[in-house]
C-alpha cells in the first residue's frame, strides 16, 4: 500500500481515470479493502467484550479492574498509536521523497 501510494505513476495506472490494465488489481484491492477496518473492529470489540464480561472465577474486582485497564492501554496503542505512527511515516516518506528534508 504505502509502495503504491508513494509511486505516481504506479498510485495512476491503477486508481486513476482512463483504462490501464492495472485498474482491474486497483479495483479488486479497493473491493477487498473496504471492509478492513469494520471487520478488525468487529474482531477487537468481540474479543474485549469477552475478556471485560465478568471477573474470572477465583479473581477479585480489583485484579478486573487493573485488567481493563490495560485492555484500554492495548485498545488505545492498537486504534490511536498505531495509526499516528503510520501516518508520520507516509508523511516522512513523502517528504523526504519530495525533497524538503
């Protein structure tokens, strides 16, 4: 993704107007990624409401407590984190790429 986001002529022949036989793959990778994001949250929101249903037996409420919070750590590392991360990477890439550092 970030190899063809980054290559202009590449990000052309397969998201841009016109016929190019690389559209068809720019078409099927735009079909197949659309339900991405709303499947992985789907996954995570199954497995945390699971995990955050009720203490285990045997585990007191403050042992629940100090484990929810660290599914709220890993939730926010996986949702906010991540996808920063990502993003200062596509922005250095382009930058550099560009000329401007």
């Amino acid at each position: 993704g970030i190899l063809v986001a980054c290559v202009a002529p590449l990000q052309a022949q397969m998201f841009g107007p016109g016929s190019s036989p690389l559209r068809v793959v720019g078409q099927a990778v735009r079909t197949l990624g659309t339900p991405a994001p709303v499947i992985g949250s789907i996954i995570m929101s199954c497995s945390l409401a699971h995990t955050m249903a009720s203490p285990s037996a045997g585990e007191d409420v403050g042992e629940a407590k100090a484990h929810r919070g660290g599914l709220i750590i890993l939730c926010l590392v996986r949702l906010v984190l991540a996808p920063a991360t990502g993003l200062f990477l596509v922005w250095a890439t382009v930058t550099v790429a560009a000329g401007g550092g």
